[in-house]
C-alpha cells in the first residue's frame, strides 16, 4: 500500500515541529524522524489501530504517537493509506 501525506497533515506537523524546536531542535528533529519511520509501518497492519474517535467511518483509524493522535484513512480500493491530520492528544472524560 502507497502511504499519502495530506496538505493538512503537514502543515499541522510543521507547526509542532516548529512548537518543538522552540524548546529543543535536536527533540523536534527526533520527534520527526520517529514519527516519519512509525508512520511507514501502517501498511503492514492498517487495521491495527483503533476506529478514529474524529469521524464515523471503519476505514479512518488514529494512530497514537507521543501525545498526538494521527488519523488515516485506509482506501483499499486505490491501495493507499491517507494521512489525513496530526492533533494533540485531549483525554476528556
């Protein structure tokens, strides 16, 4: 399977690396590269993760990364996994 990167995704991870980088360059660099090589394993088990909380839809899953959900959806008609966003992590209860 293809992973695509939407526009929304990586604007989103630019600002929290940017966030991150305020503090740290060498953490927002870290961040970056763990998420990116994390972010390369979805194919294997796309169905892995959890349905997303975000939308109603099987096919859109989170993936949780240090604090920050990630949201793809699995387009198994086109064999591509959609990054769809980045956000903070918010547990309410």
């Amino acid at each position: 399977m293809q992973i695509i990167k939407e526009e929304s995704f990586l604007l989103s991870l630019q600002n929290i690396m940017s966030f991150i980088a305020e503090d740290s360059i060498d953490r927002a660099l870290k961040f970056e590269i763990e998420l990116r090589e994390k972010l390369t394993t979805l194919d294997n088990f796309p169905y892995k993760f959890r349905q997303s909380i975000y939308f109603e839809n099987e096919d859109i899953r989170d993936y949780i990364f240090m604090g920050y959900v990630i949201p793809y959806f699995i387009d198994i008609s086109n064999d591509r996994i959609v990054i769809l966003n980045i956000v903070k992590y918010k547990n309410e209860i």
